[in-house]
C-alpha cells in the first residue's frame, strides 16, 4: 500500500540539498506518494513538519549544519534535532532525520546519501507491525 510521505529540506546549500534530496527520493523509488516542500533552513523544518504532518504517514526531514565560529552551530543542530524527535513521539509517525552536521563543507558534500539512510530509517518504522 502506498504511503504518503513528506519531505522537508531546507536548501541554505543547495547542492548538499539536492544530493540528499536525490538520495532519499531514489530509496522512495516512486513507491510511495511524496510531497517535498523547501525551508530556507534546517530551524524551520521542525515546524513544517508539525504544520502538515497530519496529512501524511510519515516525513523526511533534510538539511546541512556546518560549523562555524560561533556556538550557533551547537543551537541550531540540538534545537532542529530534539524538536524532530518530539514530533514523532507526539505523532507516533516516523520522521527520518537526514540533517547533517558538520565540521566543513568537504564532509558534508561527502555525506549526501545521508538522505537515504533516513529514508530507509522511515520505510523500516512505517513497516512495523
């Protein structure tokens, strides 16, 4: 049966955003029906999900953190993290992390298929019986 899943990514680095993207969709192998919708940034993809996640079986969600040289980083990471989790507790749907937080650019760029692992993450909870 056909599952409805959403995906939020946020595309502040639009590349890294698209090769989770394309990482996740490729696991999803148009097997199921997916909405994607794009948030500026990791912060705002908490309270995407909460505003549609009734709609849907389960999310995704998709986005980069690179480390700067303020605590930022840690805020943002923990925040978007903790409120992901929260939501799918409350909900009892899976909601796949695929947010990546990295030192630099070069590790982010080599952790795209991240997007698929979150994906197969939501796939494996919503087969649960």
């Amino acid at each position: 049966m056909k599952k409805k899943i959403l995906v939020v990514i946020a595309n502040y680095y639009t590349n890294i955003a698209d090769e989770l993207l394309k990482s996740s969709l490729n696991e999803l192998k148009n097997i199921h029906q997916t909405k994607i919708i794009n948030v500026p940034g990791v912060f705002e993809i908490p309270v995407t999900i909460s505003k549609f996640i009734k709609k849907f079986d389960a999310a995704i969600a998709l986005g980069c953190v690179i480390k700067g040289e303020t605590p930022h980083f840690d805020f943002i990471s923990s925040a978007t993290t903790d409120a992901i989790m929260k939501i799918s507790i409350d909900t009892k749907k899976p909601v796949g992390n695929g947010v990546i937080t990295c030192l630099n650019k070069k590790q982010a760029e080599a952790r795209g298929k991240k997007g698929k692992e979150a994906a197969k993450a939501v796939l494996s909870v919503l087969s649960q019986k």
